[in-house]
C-alpha cells in the first residue's frame, strides 16, 4: 500500500464538477501530513483542458472514446485497474450519482473497506479519521478504517473547492484495461422540459417537505406562498408522489436554489436536501420535531405544527 | 423474467436515535426497525416490471431481528410471488457489507434475471448493498434509477442526474439495478390483505452460513455537532407567525 490518496475526479458537459475540486483540495492536504502523493484521476474522452484544472501532485487522465459519458461499468473497469495498480491508502469519490455506482463496488471488487456519506476526512498521527454521516444526518460517525486502503464516498460540500482548483498538467494514458465486451451501453441524454417556474431565480421559497402529510395539503403551501409573493418547492418526496413536478425539488438529484428566502414546511434536513439549499440567505425551518437535522442549519427555526403555524401566517397576512 | 429483489431492515428514524453506553454505535435495544425507504420503491419497481413484462418477483432480506416477516408479507401483498429470509443467530447491526455477502449467496442460488435493490440505507459506513452484491455476483451494476423497462435480456434504465437530466442505459441481463425512485409512488397494501398473507404465505428460511459478523469499529457516534443552531422561535402558533413575518419583514422581503 502506498502512502497515496486518489481522487475519482468527475465532469458533467464538458465540465469539471465541483465537488471534484472539493476533494482534490482535501486530498493534497491529507496526502501531505500522509507522506504521499494527492492523485486525481479523470477519464473521459476529448477532456484534457479540463484534466488541467487540478491542483493535484499528479493527475492520471484517462482517455477513450467509451470513457466519453459515464458508463458505470467501464469506469469501474478502468479505476479497479488504477487502484490495483497504485494502491492508494485512501480512494475519495464524490457521493453523486457518478459516485454511488462507483465506490462500494470499487471496494468491494479491490478488498477494501468502504465509507459512504463522508463529511470529514483527518490524518491524525499518521492515521485516517474519517466522520460519516448517518441516519439521514441524524448521527455522526467516526472510524479509522481499517485493512489495506478504504475508499469514501465524499458529501458535496464538505470541503471548499477552491484548494482544489489549480493547473498540474495531466499525463493523458489509454484505458489499461479492454473496455471490449460490456454489458452497459450508454443510450442517451434527457434533458428537463422547460415551463414550470425556474426556482433558482425566485428570491422566496416556500418549501415543503414529507410533513406536509397529502396531496391536498399542498395548497395551503400554495396559499401561503402566494400571500408572500414567494413559490412553493418541495423535498423529493414530494416529487416523487407527484404531487408537485419534479422542477420544484431542492438537492441533490433536484435544483440548487440561494433564495433571499427559504421557508421550510415538515422538511427534516437530509444531507441530500441541505446540499441544494444550505447557501439561502435566511432560512426560517418548521417542524415538530426538535432534533431535526434542518434546526443545525436553518437561522430561525420553531418546534411547531406547521399547520398552525401556516394558517396563523396566512391569516395575519390577509 | 426472474426478478429478485434485495431488501434492508434499518431502524426506524421516526424514533430518537439513542447511541450506546460506549458511544460506539446505536442501543439497538432500543430501535424500531423499519423496511428501508428505497427497498420499497424496488419492490414497487419490481411489480411494475412484473405487471408490464410478466415474471416472478422474490423478495429477499437477511433476517436481523427476526422481525422481517412483516415487511415480507406486505411485499407479498403488493404484488410479489415469493418471499425469502436469511435467518441465523445474528446480533445487529449486521452491516451493508456482511448482508451483502449473505444476500450474494443466496440470490446466486435463485438464478435471476435482474436483481433490484434500494439504491441506499443510510444505517451504517457501507450505505450500499446494491454495488456489493454487483461486485460480488459478477454482475453490471446501475444505481440512482428511476425507470426499468425490460424486453427480452436487456434492460432500458433511466439514471438520474442533479437537476432533472437523466440518463438513459441498456444493460444485458442478469444485472444489478439500484433503484432510487419507481416509476410511480410505490401502491398501498390494505391491511386485509397483509393480514391475509400473514395467514397463507409461506416465507421461505435460507439458513446463513455464516452469522457471526464484526461490525468495522467506530470510534464515536454522536449527533452531531453543528457549527451553528438555528435561533429558536418559541410561544404559541399565532406567536410564532408573527415572530417569523416580523423577521421577513425586517429584512425588507414582505
Ligand atoms: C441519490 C439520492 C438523491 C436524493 N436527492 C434528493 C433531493 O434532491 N432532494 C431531497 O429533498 N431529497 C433527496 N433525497 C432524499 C433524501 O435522502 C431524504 O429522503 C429527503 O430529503 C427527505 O425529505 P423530507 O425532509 O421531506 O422527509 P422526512 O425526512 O420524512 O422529514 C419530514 C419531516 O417533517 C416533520 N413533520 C412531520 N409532520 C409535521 C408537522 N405537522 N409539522 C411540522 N413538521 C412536521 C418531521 O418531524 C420530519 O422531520 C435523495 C436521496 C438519494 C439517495
């Protein structure tokens, strides 16, 4: 095992991704105090601009025409070959949805151990600590992975990108491993209708979440946000029952909005809903229940029924 | 088509999580468990693929605290043909990892065509029994799905990304498919009818064959420790209305 930290690096229409420059950022750091090396790995196909921007030690890009769109199981082909072949003490991927069908199978095809929901990684004498977030973000967790090398899936957010952003000049190789013969093909690209309201360029939000109980509910949220002048978004299970379209959601798999308002309605504050409304300038959150991750992050936050509360506001409104 | 789908019991988040004498881990003596949310949806995705291509769908899950039973009929009342336990003498938590291994073994036996499995449980370091039973079945793995339509030995999946663009795959069977969300919300099992299954089906019992399992040691589990708190807005509804349009109004927002 080599004293290294990879970083499974992603891009998105020609794009790095941020979360990206996060961990890179991270990984000089902890490859330092390690005696390593911080090495980012990019695959992909016409992208060695972008393999550029790193502030990495070194940066491996991977270049293949089967490598252009993410194919889970070609990258998963190529990193396992990578890992094998560096054995780094400690492999960051993003906890995205590049991320999530990359890392535990990474570990578990290498041996490793593997750490989902990471918000923190320290070296500490020479050895990892690594703090995971568990129960939706209800509980915090801090292990030193044991055996030979752990690969975490990293939160989005968890390190500033800035550290990461730089311009090492990255060794372009061919796949070191055949991409013949896979099973997964990539077919295409969906892009959203436009239509609805464009959330990110609302200032007041007015946001729902499981607690607001049915379908019906929603009007009084609807109600509330248009005494406000505001627009009604929604967590994903919101989305997910149809309730409201899927171009209201806030998150991870939905929209990132930085409102000059976010009123929060029966929304727990799940790392996957914080990570696309942590940035709002005033965020008011209700919910009955008084350990919700959401009152960490929320600036005015009420253990109330949000029923109550909501009618209370429209009444005084009107 | 033979569809099984893997499934997690995790504990209950409707509950104050308490952390054990060590603050090591959770007092699992105290925990309601719970199907995981996103096993529920690949049981949902499952029936539809049943109901739009034909097939048989069995339900599988490692019977932690011998109270899988229930979730196993309420899987049965929504539409699956057959239900599997992995019993042993286990202590929980049994991580993603060791259930990974159990379940691998067990749904190699079942010969399927596609596996599908939540694509996450949020209970323990692993988050992901989807990949690992990818990795250790020898299978192609997808995860972060929101559609499954089969024909013939392929399967169309839709991948979603951030911000509402999906991506579309074709993946030769047998695979591993990690299901984010169905592609409609998941139906409702009268009780009657659970009730029903409860009475009538029979689960059948994989025995483990292994059960003892080390969970990897955590150091610390506590709630965590914000960098700030949210400034509390006490009193009665009405109050607390006004408290918060009194805030708005401050920052010129109303
Ligand atoms: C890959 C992936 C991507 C995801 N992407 C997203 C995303 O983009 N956006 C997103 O939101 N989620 C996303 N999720 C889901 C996320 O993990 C959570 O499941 C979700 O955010 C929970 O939504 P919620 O807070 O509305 O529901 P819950 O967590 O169920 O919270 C409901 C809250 O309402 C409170 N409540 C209940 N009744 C009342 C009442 N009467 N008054 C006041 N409060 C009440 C409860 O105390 C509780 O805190 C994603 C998950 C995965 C795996």
């Amino acid at each position: 095992m080599s004293n290294d930290v990879l970083v499974i690096t992603e891009h998105f229409d020609g794009r790095v991704a941020d979360i990206s420059y996060e961990m890179v950022g991270q990984a000089k750091e902890l490859a330092g105090a390690l005696g390593g090396q911080a090495i980012a790995v990019m695959l992909g196909s016409g992208m060695a601009d972008q393999a550029n921007t790193f502030a990495s030690d070194a940066t491996i890009y991977v270049d293949d025409a089967a490598l252009e769109q993410f194919n889970p199981e070609a990258y998963g082909r190529v990193l396992a070959a990578l890992v094998a072949e560096k054995s780094p003490r400690l492999t960051m991927i993003g906890s995205t949805a590049v991320g999530m069908d990359l890392g535990a199978w990474l570990a578990t095809k290498t041996g490793q151990a593997f750490v989902a929901f990471v918000s923190d990684i320290a070296a500490e004498e020479g050895n990892l600590v690594v703090t995971s977030n568990l129960f939706a973000g209800k509980m915090s967790a801090e292990v030193e992975p044991e055996g030979d090398g752990v690969v975490t899936a990293v939160l989005a957010g968890a390190f500033p990108a800035e550290a990461g952003q730089g311009s090492t000049a990255a060794a372009q190789i061919a796949p070191p491993v055949s991409l013949d013969g896979l099973k997964t093909k990539f077919k295409q690209l969906h892009r959203p209708e436009g239509g609805d309201v464009d959330i990110t360029a609302v200032d007041k939000l007015v946001a729902i979440g499981r607690g607001i109980g049915s379908e019906d509910n929603v009007e009084l949220a609807e109600e509330l946000a248009e005494a406000m002048g505001a627009v009604v978004a929604a967590s994903r299970p919101i989305t997910d029952a149809g309730w409201l379209p899927k171009t209201r959601q806030v998150g991870k798999s939905g929209l990132t909005v930085k409102p000059k308002l976010y009123l929060m309605l029966g929304i727990s504050g799940a790392p996957e809903h914080l990570e696309g409304m942590k940035d709002g300038e005033l965020i008011i959150a209700i919910n009955t229940d008084p350990d919700a991750p959401i009152f960490d992050v929320a600036h005015y936050g009420a253990t109330s029924d949000l029923f109550d509360v909501a009618e209370a506001m429209l009444e005084e409104l009107e | 088509m033979n569809i099984v789908v893997a499934i997690k019991h995790v504990p209950s988040l409707a509950d104050e999580l308490e952390v054990n004498d060590e603050g090591t881990n959770l007092d699992y003596d105290m925990v309601d468990f719970v199907l995981s949310e996103w096993d529920e949806q690949a049981i949902e995705q499952a029936a539809l693929i049943k109901e739009a291509s034909g097939g048989t769908v069995t339900v599988v899950g490692v019977d932690v605290i011998e109270e899988l039973d229930n979730v196993l009929h309420t899987a049965l009342a929504k539409g699956a043909d057959k239900a599997a336990k992995i019993v042993g003498d286990f202590e929980p938590p049994v991580e993603s990892r060791d259930q990974a291994q159990l379940l691998a073994e067990a749904i190699k036996e079942m010969s399927p065509d596609l596996v599908l499995t939540g694509v996450q449980a949020i209970d323990d370091l692993n988050g992901q029994i989807g990949p690992m039973l990818a990795a250790l079945l020898d299978m192609p793995y997808v995860g972060v799905v929101v559609n499954v339509a089969v024909s013939g030995d392929t399967a169309v999946v839709t991948k979603e990304y951030a911000g509402g663009v999906t991506a579309e795959y074709e993946v030769a069977l047998p695979a591993v498919i990690g299901i984010q969300a169905a592609s409609q919300p998941p139906r409702y099992a009268p009780v009657s009818k659970i009730r029903q299954m409860a009475k009538t089906a029979e689960i059948e019992e994989i025995e483990a064959e292994e059960e003892e399992f080390e969970p990897a040691p955590i150091n610390k589990m506590a709630k965590p420790v914000a960098a700030g708190h949210a400034e509390m807005i006490e009193g009665e509804p009405e109050e607390v209305a006004a408290k918060i349009l009194g805030i708005i109004r401050e920052k010129g927002l109303l």
